[in-house]
C-alpha cells in the first residue's frame, strides 16, 4: 500500500472522509502529536487502527469529538468534568469518563472498560475532519506501538519508523504545535487522577478543579493509560537523562544552559521544548549514536517532557 499525503483543504479532507467512511483509517494532525483515525463506531475501522499500529488490544484508544455537546452523548459528565471541559476544550485534555451506553462506541475502542476517554483537539485540521465526519474519531497517536510518537506528517508516512506502507494516507497540515500528547485525567475512587501527564499542566488542572490531582500507583500489568507501560517512546538508541555534558561517541540534546548538537529549547522554554522532542528524538536516534539529554525542570510541560523521556530512556 501507498500513503498518500493529503493537503488539508476541502479536496484532502474529502478524500480524508471517503477513507472514514469507508471504515478505513488516516493519520490527522492535532495540536498535541498526529492521530491514527477511524470510525469509533465501527469495528472494523478500530480492528484496522490496531492492527496498523501492532497495538496490544488491551490498550484503549482515545475517542475524538468536535465539542462539548458531542461528548456528553458518548460519556456521562459531572460537575468536575464539566468545568475541566469548560476551561480546557479544545485543547490538550483527555478525560476518562462513564461510558454512556447508547453511545454506540465500538467495544474494541474501550477494550471492553466501562469507561471512555475523550478529547475535543483543537487543531483546526482536526476540527474540520470531525465536523466533516459528523461521528466520533478513536485515534491513537500515530506511530507503530511503543515507538517514537509523530509530531509531523513526515514521520507518520516514513517507512521505516512509522506507518508509510501501512495506511492509505496522512492529512498533512506540518508540524503540531503542542508536540507532547494530551494529558489524561481519570477519576480514580471518586478522586481526580492524573493518569498520563501532558500539554495541560497539572498545576492548571488543579487550579482548575481547585484539590489537586491524585497520581494513582503505576502497574505494569494493567495499564489504566499507556504511558503506564514502562518502555514506550523509545528510540533504538540507548539514552542516558540528566546529562550535564556530552560523553565521546554520543549524540547530545540540550536544554537551556547545557548546550548540545541538537537542542531541545536554547533560551529554556518548555513549550518550545515540548514541541522539538518527538522531532529531536527521531533525529538524534537517525545518528545510530547512543543519545545523551539534558535535565529538563519537573515543573509544567517539564512533566510532560520527563515523563516521555524517562519512558525513552526506560531498559527493553
Ligand atoms: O494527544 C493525544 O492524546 C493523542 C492525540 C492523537 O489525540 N492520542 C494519544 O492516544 O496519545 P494514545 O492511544 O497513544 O494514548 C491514549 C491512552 C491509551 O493508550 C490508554 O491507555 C488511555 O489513553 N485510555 C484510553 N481509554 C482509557 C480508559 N477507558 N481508561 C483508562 N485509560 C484509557
Ligand atoms: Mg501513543
């Protein structure tokens, strides 16, 4: 199979909904890394988003709406989940909600859970597609399971590392401006939970929600979001974190003071950082050299951004 590379006006976005209809998959961009979309409401279409990724099925997919009111008629919300949908969609947020059950989601979507999660992007190529669409989008970053997630349509499509090959097309709308994935917030015995850290800072949903977050144990063996399995976004190349200076034979990233051939943000700006990583990743591991990082504050994006890289870093 080709992967076509769509342009994101009407012509691309109408090829983009014929392949949606059809119950096939394409990769779209979002704010926060490209998605690999299918009808979440037919089986087959998540069975296709699956099996092009090599995804385990026990791992559920994240179904995308074009707003508030759609999403209440997937999922049941209260009044937390409503003013976190208030202040952060569209936007980076994912939230793991009660799944309603006249949804009509696909059980493959949910991994057969009887909870869902959801997110409004805000990217307006995605926002388009959605509209366009009219029915609800499970997307999966776009990347092959446990490897480097795509921030551009170049990676999607590539052969090697990507889905190239293996999907009929990428809507191309360049690089995505957010760079890391949505955070994921679930409740956890009545209590909000931060399930994977991401675009929305922590401290913005508490300030938010007003309590803060709780961060529910990490188990290996039954994963509540993927970022929960320990190796994921892993590059081929060993990693080492918290690098100060650059030892012989490797490849560095920098951050802020600490220079490197590649630099994740020289003037130390966590959303220019959040937005290089994928991207540097990719071209730190395209070296063949082991890659060496600089630290990164644990403060906002910083969490994302540590998180992803710690996951990068983690034995396989
Ligand atoms: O930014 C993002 O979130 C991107 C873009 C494309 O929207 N999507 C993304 O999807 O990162 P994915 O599949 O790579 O990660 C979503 C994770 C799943 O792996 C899963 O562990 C968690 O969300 N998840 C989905 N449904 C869940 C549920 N019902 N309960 C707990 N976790 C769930
Ligand atoms: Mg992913």
């Amino acid at each position: 199979m080709h992967t076509r590379l769509l342009s994101t006006d009407d012509q691309g976005l109408a090829i983009a909904c014929d392949w949606l209809s059809q119950g096939d998959v394409v990769a779209m961009p979002t704010e926060t890394v490209y998605g690999l979309a299918g009808d979440a409401r037919n089986a087959t279409a998540v069975a296709r988003i699956y099996e092009a990724k090599g995804r385990p099925s026990f791992n559920p997919l994240i179904v995308h709406l074009p707003d508030r009111v759609a999403a209440e008629k997937v999922a049941h919300f209260d009044d937390a989940a409503r003013a976190l949908a208030a202040a952060f969609w569209p936007g980076a947020l994912t939230m793991v909600l009660p799944l309603r059950e006249d949804a009509g989601i696909a059980s493959l979507v949910t991994a057969g859970l009887d909870t869902v999660a959801l997110r409004v992007p805000a990217h307006p190529v995605a926002h388009a597609l959605l509209e366009r669409f009219g029915g609800p989008l499970a997307a999966p970053s776009a990347n092959p399971s446990g490897r480097i997630s795509p921030t551009a349509a170049a990676h999607v499509a590539d052969t090697e590392t990507g889905l190239g090959g293996r999907i009929p097309a990428v809507l191309d709308a360049g690089n995505c401006p957010v760079g890391v994935e949505s955070t994921i917030i679930g409740w956890v015995d009545g209590r909000p939970a931060l399930l994977r850290p991401g675009g929305v800072s922590a401290e913005q949903i508490e300030a938010v929600l007003g309590q803060p977050l709780t961060r529910p144990a990490i188990n290996p063996d039954a994963p509540n979001a993927p970022g929960q399995l320990t190796s994921h976004y892993a590059p081929r190349a060993s990693l080492r974190l918290n690098a100060t200076s650059v030892a012989p034979g490797e490849v560095m990233i920098g951050f802020g003071e600490v220079a490197g051939e590649l630099t994740l943000s020289a003037s130390g700006d966590l959303a220019e950082a959040a937005s290089n990583l994928f991207d540097l990743l990719r071209q730190a591991d395209a070296t063949g050299r082991p890659i060496a990082v600089a630290t990164v504050p644990e403060t906002g994006l910083g969490a994302a951004i540590n998180d992803r890289l710690r996951r990068a870093a983690a034995p396989r």
